[in-house]
C-alpha cells in the first residue's frame, strides 16, 4: 500500500457514496482502491491496454465496474473477471468521454 503513482495519469474515479473513505482510481497500469479517503492506495488489478472509465453498481458498491483495453473487468470483493468485450468497452468510453453526446 502506498500513494497512487505519479507516474501515471488518473483516467478516471469513483467514490462510495455509502461507505465515504473507499475510492477507486483508474490508471494506465490497473485498477485502484483506497479505504481511506485516498491516503493509501491497494493496486487491485492489473488490465492491459490500461483503465479508462469506472463506473459502480448503483446498489452493490462491492462491484465495481472498469472499462479496459481488454473489455469490461467487474471488481467483486473476491474476484475480478472480464464481463464484455473490447467493443464494448470502447462504446462506454466514448459515452464517458463525449457525456453521451
């Protein structure tokens, strides 16, 4: 555990609203989590092609949603497993990146 890497920019964040400290930060490398309003990050996954958008479940925020070069990777609290493919995946970027315009 430890900062985010400087190295890397954030592409996208999502935050909790039901549990306040836990956030998740998307970067070039993976996926990322803090339990504690972003003083220390866990490296959580690792997606090639990287993570360009996040989104979580409205209703169970142990499931996180990350738009990768690879597809689409649910974070669950006990697996990660990749639930679309690419093409996929690059419609919801667009969508992320123009506001669905």
């Amino acid at each position: 555990m430890g900062g985010l890497p400087t190295k890397f920019p954030v592409a996208a964040f999502a935050a909790d609203p039901t549990k306040h400290p836990v956030m998740f930060a998307a970067l070039p490398d993976g996926l990322w989590k803090s339990g504690d309003v972003g003083k220390t990050w866990q490296h959580l996954a690792t997606a090639p092609g990287g993570v360009a958008a996040l989104a979580m479940h409205p209703v169970d925020q142990d499931r996180v949603f990350a738009g990768t070069g690879q597809g689409l990777l649910l974070n669950e609290r006990r697996r990660r497993r990749v639930v679309a493919p690419p093409a996929v995946t690059q419609g919801l970027n667009a969508l992320g990146r123009h506001g669905g315009e």
